[in-house]
C-alpha cells in the first residue's frame, strides 16, 4: 500500500528512504545520430547500479521525469519496464502541457506514460512565461533527486531550464550526475562536485555507495 509523503511522492508501505534518480536530457532534434538502443542499454546499467544500493538498504528506487520529448521519455519508459515508481513533475497542467506535443502519437505516449506514473504533480506555470515555467519543474526534480540521470552532450549550458543549466545546478548542490553521454558510444561516469566546485569524474560501480550514504534530511 502507498503512502503519500509531504512533497507528493508516493512512497510504498510507507517507505520514506526512497533513493531517488531524476531526469534531464536531450530533446529528439539533439539526439539525432544517437544510438538509442545502446542509450536505452546504458540507462538499464545505470538502474541496475542503483538496485546494488536498494539491495544494501537504501529504500526503494523512484525515477523522476517531467516527460519532455526524447531522453526525459526514454527514461521514464525505462523506469516503467524495470518495475520502477515513475514521478513525473509537469511544468503546467497536464493538458496545457500537452500542447508543447505537435503530433498525435508524442501525445499518445505522453498520456500513456502519466497513466503509468506513480505520481504526477502539477506546477503552477504559466504560459506567458514559458521559459520559466521550464526552469521551476527543473529546480522541483533537483529538490526531490538524490541524483540526477543525464542523457547529455557535455556541452555548455544553451539556455535556462536546458539539460546543460539542469546538470550545472545540480553540481553546484552536490548532487552526483551520472552522465549518460549523448553521442556514441554513449558511455557512462560520474560527475561529483568538489569542495572547489570542480567536477570530479568517477566510476558508475560508485552510484551504489553514493546512493547509500545520501544526505537523508535532503
């Protein structure tokens, strides 16, 4: 049976220790020339790191995704295949952020992803101030991450609320990234914050530990 926490996630049998993985990542005009099967692959390495942690005690996995086209989707499809809670954080209500969706089969699996979710929370965006309202849900998936999950080109941020600015903001509140690379062969590390704010590249085999020894009061 679920229990619902303060911060509107769904925690099961009332489980408050839920490591949780957030999401960002490309749109699909980004991923082009991207192996997606051997994205998908990765993504299913990076879960099974983070089963190593849900195994030693950890709590159970949650995987976090606004549901944006392209990785934001790849993942939580992912999440949903392994078994795992999907939170989906929207920056407008759910049929308004339909509209951002220009065909009727990326609205067919949009809705059918939020059918599947676990959770769906529903922010307060507005469409006259779209960019922001992109950021907020952003920001929301860092305060409720315990690591973010990047589908990234490395690149330098390109606008507010990108994949770029979401990986830096998590760095800058110590929260590991662990960095799917966007272009093949796709390879996977771990990007932690230093005490200098230099981003130290570490092994995936450390999400387990990492996961482990969370901060709990985040």
């Amino acid at each position: 049976m679920a229990a619902n926490r303060g911060d509107g996630i769904v925690a099961p049998d009332g489980d408050e220790r839920a490591a949780r993985i957030g999401v960002t990542g490309h749109r699909p005009v980004a991923l082009r020339g991207a192996d997606v099967g051997l994205i998908r692959a990765r993504v299913r390495e990076v879960f099974a790191a983070a089963r190593a942690a849900e195994v030693a005690g950890a709590g159970h996995l949650e995987v976090i995704s606004p549901l944006a086209e392209g990785a934001d989707r790849l993942v939580a499809g992912e999440a949903i295949a392994a078994g795992l809670p999907l939170v989906c954080p929207l920056p407008f209500d759910r049929d308004s952020y339909a509209a951002d969706f220009k065909t009727v089969g990326s609205r067919a699996e949009y809705h059918a992803l939020l059918a599947a979710a676990a959770r769906v929370v529903e922010l307060a965006g507005s469409r006259a101030s779209p960019e922001a309202a992109y950021a907020a849900v952003g920001v929301w998936m860092l305060e409720h991450s315990d690591v973010l999950l990047a589908i990234w080109d490395g690149a330098a941020p390109r606008g507010e609320g990108g994949t770029g600015h979401v990986v830096r903001d998590a760095l800058a509140r110590h929260i590991p990234v662990v960095w799917v690379q966007a272009r093949p062969p796709h390879e996977v590390r771990i990007l932690t914050s230093a005490e200098d704010g230099v981003p130290v590249d570490e092994p995936l085999a450390r999400l387990s530990q990492l996961l482990a020894v969370r901060d709990e009061t985040r």
